[in-house]
C-alpha cells in the first residue's frame, strides 16, 4: 500500500499522521508544494503526480485560503483538479484543514473565511465518535467549508463544520497531525503574531500542546485507523501496536 502526503508549505510536517499510516503497512511518500525560498511569493507552478500511482492521497493544511485563486492560483486549481478526478474515481482521500476545505471545492461544495477563526485546542460535537472523537483536537484556521452535495457531515462546532465523509474519503478541518515541536515550528513563521491577535498567549498554547500531545497521537491513531477500516476500506496486513 502506497500514501502521498501532499505539503502544502515547509512547517507543516506529516507528524503522527504518515507515523501511524507506516505503522499500518503503509509505504509513505511525501511531496512539498511551497518551500522556504517561495514563501512569500507562494504563487508557484507545480506538477503533481499520477494519483493512480497510490492507495490513499493525504492533503495536508496550509497557511493560505483554500479559496484563494489569485494568490496561490497556480498550484490550487490544478490540486483541485487533481483530487475532484481522484475522488470521482472513488480513490480514498484523507483531507486536513486546508486539505480537507480543497475536498469540499473539489466535490462541488464552497470555502469562505469563516465568522471568527478557531485557533488553539477545541471539542468537537460528533456524530460519530468511533470514527472522529470529539477530542480536545488542535484548531488552526480562518475558514470554513460548506458541506458538499452527496457528502455526510459527521462532526461540527458553534464556528464550523469539522468532519465530512464521501464515499471512501474523509475530510477533518482540525489538525490531528499536530505536534509541539510542529506548533513551535508555526509560531516561529509568523503563526504567533496570529496566535496573540485571537487574545491567546503563544507560550501557553504551546505548553498545552506538550501536555496534550501523548493524548492526541492515540486520539490521532485511532482516527486513522477507524479511517483506513471503515471508510476508505485500506487493509494493510500490518496492524501496528
């Protein structure tokens, strides 16, 4: 079995995500979209591989808006693209935040900047606690989705819609692949400014995150495995511990 991680910018690692999807039997490849030398002009060009080439495409976050064709246009509606013909032929997606909001463009559905962001760790309401629990699960982001026709939302908040199915895909608008050392990595590249504006202090966040992580990569094993099982229907022959 065979995963690409779709990076979408150089602080954004795969974390407890491709870790456990290695645990599962999976063979994990990784791709970056933007690097550092592009990151304040993100508008780059940007071929993506045959999908046919893996199991199961994993679209991680991002800091821009997955609405955004002027600024990252170049490489946005051409992943767009990309997953609208993988999804229409019923290849499992795994979409994160930004990756999740790209799922919803792709299947016909909308992205918009959201009433107020949700940053920091968040309860979700969830229909389906087996397949998404309802956490504490890390928040970082400005927009929001609309639900696609055909898809099945499974898990919400007051600000945004946080869980979706479609056919053997999942799209999640948390971060379950968070860890302090990645959140470390965000409020070093301008993500503390941003953290500070929300009236939250970095520091403390961080030190929540530390506290939490050994919670949320179980909270974070689970939510693939019910994923690859009973979703996406991917059974590796290893099962992990």
């Amino acid at each position: 079995m065979r995963a690409l991680c779709v990076q979408h910018d150089h602080v954004s690692p795969t974390g407890p995500i491709s870790e456990r999807l290695r645990e599962r039997g999976f063979e994990i490849d990784e791709i970056l979209i933007v690097d550092e030398r592009h990151a304040d002009a993100p508008n780059v060009s940007f071929d993506f591989p045959d999908a046919s080439d893996y199991d199961l495409l994993v679209p991680m976050g991002a800091p821009w808006g997955a609405w955004d064709d002027t600024e990252i246009g170049r490489w946005l509606v051409p992943e767009i693209a990309w997953l609208r013909a993988a999804l229409e032929g019923d290849m499992p997606v795994f979409g994160i935040c930004f990756g999740g909001q790209l799922m919803s463009r792709a299947l016909g559905g909308a992205v918009a900047v959201a009433r107020r962001p949700e940053i920091g760790w968040t309860a979700v309401h969830t229909d389906d606690p087996e397949l998404v629990a309802s956490g504490p699960w890390f928040e970082f982001h400005y927009d929001r989705w609309t639900v696609p026709a055909g898809a099945l939302e499974i898990a919400r908040t007051a600000s945004a819609s946080q869980a979706f199915t479609h056919g053997r895909s999942l799209a999640v608008q948390f971060h379950p692949e968070l860890t302090a050392a990645s959140l470390e990595g965000w409020l070093n590249a301008g993500g503390a400014e941003k953290v500070a504006a929300d009236g939250k202090d970095p520091d403390a966040l961080l030190a929540r995150t530390r506290a939490e992580e050994p919670a949320s990569r179980a909270r974070t094993a689970a939510l693939v495995d019910a994923y690859l099982e009973r979703v996406a229907g991917l059974l590796p022959d290893s099962a992990g511990g």
